[in-house]
C-alpha cells in the first residue's frame, strides 16, 4: 500500500501524559498536513511542512502540540500535557509540490483522553 | 476569514437515485475545491476536484458544479448506491495551500 500510513490507529491516554503520532506520507509528496477532526465537524487545519522546513501553523496549535518532519519524510505529531479537550481523529495529508493538486489523507490516529 | 459551510445535513435517498450534494464558501479567491467521502472510522478519500477556470467536471458517476458567481458548489452522484452511504466534505484551498472543510453532509441511501 503507498498511501499515506498514520500510527497508531488509536490511543487512549491519561490526561497529563504525552504522546506522539506518526504520518507516512506519500513517497513523492513534498507537502505534508496534520489535520483535527471532532466528531460531526469537518477536518481543521493545524500545521503544514513543505519538505523538512515548518510552513504554517493553526492558532490551534497550542504550545502543548509540536510536529515535526526532520528528513522531509515522515512527520511526527506530540502532544504534552495532554488534556481532555485533545480528544479527536488527528489526520495526515500529503500532496505534490505545484499548484493545485489533490491531499491524499492517511487513516487518522484516534485519540481519548480519560 | 475563510469559511466553507454545510451546516451538517443530511441527505436520504433511494437507491439507483441521483444525490445533490451542496456547498457555500465564502473566499471569492479561491482557485481550486475538492469533494472528499469519509467513511466512518476512515480518513477522508479525494472524490473529485475542480479548478476555478471551470464551472462543472466529470468523474465516473460523480460531477461537480462550480458556481462562482454565488460562490456555490455541488456534488452529483449518479445511480446512488448503499457504499456511497458516508458524510462528504467540500474543501477549498486557502491560504499557504492548506484546505479549508466545511462540517459536511450525511448521506444515507436506502436500499
């Protein structure tokens, strides 16, 4: 399968805790999204790399949240400190570098936080 | 700001039916959107996209209607079938090329 690939699949954690999500992307795609998702919305932005270098971040992002993509493959995702309102699908996408081509998304990470 | 709006409806339809899937957004710049399916426990899966140079594309079942003068966009899906039961998102590209979702639709399909 070479499409994006997101682990785990699911984490339950204790509040307070930290913890770290994975996102393969797509072997060719330079650009990378980490996405939010709640139940009955549709996916929020949180932060985009292009290659290994930061781009964007959401005023989501809290201090708590930092993502990285440190040889401008795979990306990581952690969360510190967690708390309950962290509770949601974290998303991964990946795109071509250009203008305007389509985000392949990965399965997502289901978190809770209890 | 940016805003891509379906306010969570949901939409039944029979079997073998057409489904009219519709969408507002707000950013009169934006040059390219695209129609996701997420499935329940699933990521969202690309449907269709559309550029703004254009005002309809066709895929295999599905086309997309772009509207720019009220800043509309709808998603056809032909011959409605139960795997097509899922919630579809419109999406824009906003600034620094991230997509902007809407809250998405439900669509249900009765056999």
């Amino acid at each position: 399968d070479t499409g994006v690939s997101q682990n785990p699949r699911h984490k339950i954690t204790k509040r307070g805790q930290n913890v770290t999500f994975r996102c393969d992307p797509i072997s060719e795609h330079n650009r990378l999204y980490w996405y939010r998702q709640t139940l009955g919305q549709g996916p929020e932005f949180l932060t985009y790399f292009q290659n290994e270098a930061q781009l964007e971040k959401s005023r989501l992002l809290s201090d708590r949240f930092s993502a990285e993509r440190p040889k401008g493959s795979f990306s990581t995702l952690e969360i510190q400190r967690t708390e309950q309102g962290d509770s949601a699908m974290y998303l991964c996408a990946s795109r071509e570098a250009g203008g305007n081509t389509e985000a392949f998304f990965g399965q997502g990470t289901r978190l809770t936080v209890v | 700001g940016e805003s891509v709006g379906l306010h969570l409806p949901t939409l039944s339809v029979q079997e073998g039916d057409n489904s009219i899937i519709n969408c507002a957004y707000s950013n009169s710049a934006s040059d390219y959107f695209i129609w996701y399916k997420q499935e329940s426990g699933k990521g969202p899966q690309f449907i269709i996209d559309i550029r703004s140079n254009m005002d309809k594309r066709q895929g295999q079942r599905v086309t997309v209607l772009l509207n720019k003068t009220v800043k509309h966009l709808s998603l056809q899906i032909a011959a409605t079938q139960p795997g097509d039961s899922a919630v579809y998102f419109c999406a824009e590209k906003g600034d620094g090329n991230k997509l902007v979702f809407g809250a998405g639709t439900i669509l249900r399909v009765k056999s």
